[in-house]
C-alpha cells in the first residue's frame, strides 16, 4: 500500500501541520480530500494541491458525517484519515478552568478525532482496510504546568483511543496510529523571541517545525507502515525520550 494514489482526508488542512501533511502527501501522489472549520482557507489549500475540500466542524457528528459522505462521492473508496483538526492548546491555570473552557477543549480535541474516526470506519471496514492517524501532543505524556489540564486530557485521550481502537479493528486491517509533536510554532501567532530561545533550549535538536510531523504521517500511511499499528510516534526533536 503506497501514498501515491490513495484517497486521502485529512482535517485541519487550512493551516500548520494539517496543510504541511496535505502539501507532503500532494508531493507523494495521493489524492486529497483536505476539511476544515475554515472552509474558504482550506479550499484554496485544496486548490493549490488539486485536490477536494469541504468546511467541517469536528464537534458536531452532523457537519463530520456530510464530510464524510462528501469525500466518498468525490473519490469511491478513502484509503487514509489524519486526524489534525483541533484547538491550540490554551494556557489556563487549573484553578481557572471553567465548566465551557473544560467542555469545548474535550468536545473538539477528543470528540471530534472520534467523530471524524467513527464515520470513516464502516466504510473502511467495507472495502478491506485503510490507515488512521491522529495527531495528539507531547502535553499528553510529559507535564506542561503552563497548558491547560482540560488540553493535556484531550490529547491524552486520543492516546487511549487509538490504543483501544487499533485492537479492535486490526482484524479487519485498518491500521490505526497516534503522533505526539512537540511545540512545532504554526498556530499563527508569532513566537516571542525569548519564548524562542526557550524553546531551541528544550529541543536538543532544534525547532523542526510541522515538516517532521508531516513526515512521520507519511511514513505511516505508505508501505513502510504495513506492521505499525497501535503506536504512539514520538516526534518531540529530543524533549522526551524512551516512549
């Protein structure tokens, strides 16, 4: 199973890693279903990529199941799904989480992978396979006393998830994978130049960026990943080490 003509979605396609992933499996061969809340920013993605696009908001099962029968219209059967889309991650003390802050971080950095998972499966199942990717964050594994505790349990969950999940439905050879990036600067909001420096300070191997996120993903998606299933792939440039 190669990249190169696959049908591929993947969320979070208007911006940062979900249009860096888009751009390095455009540059593979494969054909693009890109979705985004931002509908008109992730077209013109699509467009540049020559692939197909849809506005979607992963929190509501509706808006991802009419992107899902969107996608399968446009190209039959969906090899791929990366699971991108989501909320940065907010820098809020514990003791200042409130019920709407706790709700919305789980409802759309945990909910929606399983939405966007859930509406893609049956249709895997049916024709013989395909691979999941879900892109949860290093604040998953390793403290962040900065980042808000209703974010590192999103992305933690996703962990369990793909964990669980990858047990239940390898028998009908839909391999499933998580990815925990470290801090890679593309949530639009220029990095202050201390916070930089921090930051190269962290990682031992400097400020990657999302190119190396975009790659791990490729590597799981193309036949180098026909025997990973169940992983969590850590791409953190040296911050964690040994999981």
């Amino acid at each position: 199973m190669t990249i190169r003509d696959q049908a591929i979605i993947v969320t979070g396609a208007a911006q940062g890693i979900g249009e860096c992933v888009a751009r390095n499996l455009a540059a593979e061969g494969a054909n693009l279903f890109l979705a985004d809340i931002q509908e008109e920013k992730v077209a013109s993605v699509a467009a540049a990529l020559d692939g197909e696009s849809a506005g979607v908001d992963i929190s509501d099962p509706a808006s991802v199941r009419s992107m899902v029968e969107t996608a399968t219209s446009c190209y039959g059967r969906i090899h791929g799904l990366v699971n991108v889309a989501g909320i940065d991650a907010p820098y809020v003390d514990a003791l200042e989480v409130e019920e709407d802050h706790w709700r919305r971080l789980i409802d759309v950095d945990l909910n929606g992978p399983w939405w966007c998972t859930s509406a893609i499966l049956p249709h895997m199942i049916k024709h013989g396979g395909g691979r999941i990717v879900t892109i949860s964050s290093v604040v998953a594994v390793c403290a962040a006393p900065t980042i808000s505790p209703a974010y590192s349990a999103a992305k933690a969950g996703l962990i369990g998830l793909v964990v669980g999940l990858s047990a239940n439905v390898e028998k009908y050879g839909v391999l499933v994978n998580a990815i925990t990036p470290g801090y890679v600067g593309t949530t639009g909001t220029p990095t202050p130049a201390a916070e930089a420096v921090r930051y190269e300070e962290d990682f031992p191997l400097g400020m990657g960026g999302p190119q190396p996120v975009a790659d791990a993903v490729k590597y799981l998606l193309d036949d180098s990943g026909r025997w990973i299933s169940g992983v969590v792939m850590n791409v953190t440039g040296g911050l964690v080490r040994g999981r």
